[in-house]
C-alpha cells in the first residue's frame, strides 16, 4: 500500500507516539511524490518541532547527504562523514535524524560501508533512505529498512 505524504507523517506521528520509530526507514515513489517534503515533516515530528519545508533549515542533529555534483554520486567519504556523524551524542535535540536523498546513487563501497551503520544503528538516531528507484539499492541495504511508498509525483512523458 502506498501512502500520500501526509498520511505517512500520520503514521510516524503515531508510531512515535507509540514508541515504536524504526531506526532505518526507505521512502520511495516517483520524483516529486514528496520524499523530501516527508523527510522535512519527518524531522520536525522526530523533534517537536513546527513543520518546515524542504530544504530543511541547518540544524545540528540533521545531517543530509546528497549527490556530489559533478559525478552525481554518493561517495564512501561521504558516508563516512555521515556514519561518524551519527556516532557522537545529539547536540540540542533528543534524536539525531539521516537523510539520505538519492540512495540509489550510492556507489557499491558506501553502500557496503553504510551497511553497518544500518545493522547496528547508534542509539538515539533515525536514518531515511529517499530512493525513486529503489531496486537500485543492494537488497542487504532495503532489507535493513522500513519501507514507505509514497503515492504521486511526476507523470511521465506522453
């Protein structure tokens, strides 16, 4: 089943309500279905905050990865960066949140670097994997994840 953003933030509202957040979450569907905008409403929920809108402001528990621009792809340094990232305590928040956009642009090795972080996560943090394509993605990384399809976006070309 797929869901519209809002519906999905429903959802995390009432998953955190519960007590029971994933560590890892994949968010798919087509470009401009709102993987971002949930990422956004993802990170305000997680942080009591009021909504925002992508891009999310700088803040010190967030840290986004995205594309590097001239190879258009997610580099094992960047990981790195993320995953050591993740390692220390939050800053002013009481979780530290991931965004991952573009997860299908992972290279192989920071695909297999960030496979650790996904099976032991560190403690008091959420990572979101935003992927159009998700069969991209090595089945160990979807495997470690929640899945949240999301309805939407872009209509293809005639």
């Amino acid at each position: 089943m797929a869901y519209s953003t809002q519906q999905a933030l429903e959802y995390i509202e009432r998953a955190r309500d519960n007590g029971r957040l994933a560590h890892a979450y994949l968010v798919t569907g087509q470009k401009g279905c709102g993987k971002r905008q949930f990422a956004a409403g993802f990170a305000a929920l997680i942080h009591h905050q009021p909504s925002v809108d992508w891009p999310i402001p700088p803040h010190p528990d967030i840290h986004i990865v995205e594309p590097e621009l001239k190879s258009r792809r997610i580099s094992i340094d960047q990981i790195r960066t993320l995953e050591h990232s993740l390692q220390l305590r939050p800053a002013s928040a009481p979780r530290k949140i991931a965004v991952v956009t573009d997860t299908d642009r992972l290279t192989v090795p920071a695909s297999n670097a960030f496979l650790k972080t996904l099976e032991e996560p560190p403690p008091d943090s959420h990572i979101l994997l935003l992927s159009a394509h998700p069969e991209m993605l090595l089945e160990t990384v979807v495997s470690r994840c929640l899945k949240i399809p999301l309805i939407g976006g872009a209509r293809p070309a005639p």
